[in-house]
C-alpha cells in the first residue's frame, strides 16, 4: 500500500498506508518527495489489466466527466504556484484501463437497501498492473499469502491492529462490495477534507473485491497510522478497484461496505 505524504485540502492523495509486505524504505522515499509521487499516480496505467472477458461498461462512449479541482488549495498544500502545480501534476492524464472487458451489472436501486445496514468504511489505492505502484507496493505480496492467484486484480487490503508481520487480518479470502459514496472524510460541506468529491458515481456505483492483505496500524510509516488506526474501518483499494469507482488523484474517499459473494469479484455494479 502507498506511503506518501498526507495533502491536507482538495487532493489528500499522500498518505495511503503501507501493506504488511510493503518495504519500509520505498515507503520513506515516497515521502521525501510528495511531488513526485503525485505525478506518478497520475500517469496512465496499461490496458489489459482487467478482471475477465464480460459486458461492455454501460458508461462507455459517454463524454468525460469535467472534474473541478481547488487548484489554490492543492497547490498550497504542495507549496509550489498553482500554475506550476497544474502544469507539474494536472497536466498527467488519466489511467487507462480496458473496461470494455470488466463485467458490469445494472441494478435496481432497490438493492441497495437501506445504506444504513452497510458498514461505513474508507478507501486508499496502491499497486499496479504488474503488481508495484508508483512507490513499489504490490498486489502481489499480501499477507494473506495469494501470491499471483488473486483470481483478478480487484483485491484489497483491510485495516487491523497488528503490525508489518503481526496482528494481520483474518478476513483472507473474503469478498465485500464496496459503494463509492461523500461522507465523513470528503465530498460534503462538512467533510474532513472538504466538499471536493472523490467518487465516479456517489451511492451509485460499487465494485467487490477480495481480502488478499493487511493495514496494519503499527506499522512505521506515517499513512497507517493515519488511516489504519481503526478510527473507521479503512480498505486499501488495488489500483483498479479504486479506479472504478472514485477518482485516483483524490487519493481517499468513502465507502460503504458489506460482505458479498466471491463469484462476484471484479463485477463493476451502477445502481439506478
């Protein structure tokens, strides 16, 4: 999982945790230089990195979405000019992946049921198509022991009280949907980071992954401790299960959560 420094105001996107496996020294580097690693989360991710041959994404074709950034705030927060931040950062462009074959589903609203009986979560990103990020944290090296047989690359780690190799989850193997929505850290007037939204589609769009690691809050990097800590329960999203429902460069957004069928994982969800 990511290590990079925390932005506070419109992006927040430097301080993802580290995984149990994650090295301690990539983790340290990624925060000596906050700039740099922005940039690298912006830059295009390779196709071919989807869960599996399925229907076309019901969103395909359409216009992409305009997205308003506090570029004063951001920039700030990085200290350098808001124009030096937009042409350094803001001019990277979007990760690509090959949705076209990601299953999607459209489903009645109705099944969400009432979002109250989902449990509140929050959401970080790492790793990459060949399993590194941009800070050299891998899919491929959880501590649930998976390895490369994930199923798919729409896995996450989820929060606990341990540490690099202790105390790690027990939730190996599980799956859970998880709905992109603006709560308690951003996306509303009263939200941590302020009211910029992170999500594609708040309480409209979900993604199930699999338990395949850990966020171990005593772990000696600045991110776990940040988000890891259990103030709420925190997943730390695979790059492309961040990417299908909220917004890469926002960094952290929030969930709502709820177990769900394994056969299921991958299966990109609009709720209409």
């Amino acid at each position: 999982m990511s290590a990079l420094a925390l932005l506070s105001a419109a992006l927040a996107v430097d301080a993802a945790p580290a995984t149990s496996a994650s090295p301690v020294s990539a983790s340290l580097a990624a925060l000596t230089s906050p700039l740099a690693a922005l940039r690298a989360r912006l830059s295009p991710g390779p196709a071919g990195d989807a869960a599996g041959a399925g229907p076309a994404d019901p969103s395909a074709g359409a216009a992409p979405r305009a997205e308003t950034i506090d570029l004063a705030a951001s920039a700030a927060a990085l200290g350098v000019p808001p124009r030096e931040f937009e042409r350094r950062v803001l001019d990277a462009p979007t990760p690509a992946h090959n949705w076209s074959a990601v299953p999607h589903e459209r489903r009645d609203r109705r099944r969400l049921n009432a979002l109250d009986s989902w449990m509140d979560a929050r959401a970080t990103w790492y790793g990459g198509k060949d399993g590194p990020g941009p800070d050299g944290m891998s899919i491929y090296t959880g501590s649930c022991g998976f390895g490369q047989n994930l199923g798919n690359h729409f896995v996450s780690a989820w929060q606990t009280d341990g540490g690099y190799d202790w105390g790690l989850t027990d939730k190996c193997g599980q799956c859970y949907e998880v709905l992109c929505v603006d709560g308690h850290t951003r996306g509303l007037d009263w939200s941590e980071l302020g009211p910029w939204g992170g999500c594609v589609e708040a309480g409209r769009k979900s993604v199930t992954v699999k338990i395949s690691d850990s966020c171990p809050c005593h772990h000696p990097n600045v991110g776990n401790k940040r988000w890891c800590c259990g103030d709420r329960v925190h997943l730390d999203l695979s790059y492309i299960a961040f990417d299908a429902i909220a917004l890469r460069h926002r960094g952290v957004v929030d969930l709502k959560v709820r177990p769900a069928d394994c056969g299921k994982q991958g299966v990109v969800a609009f709720y209409q």
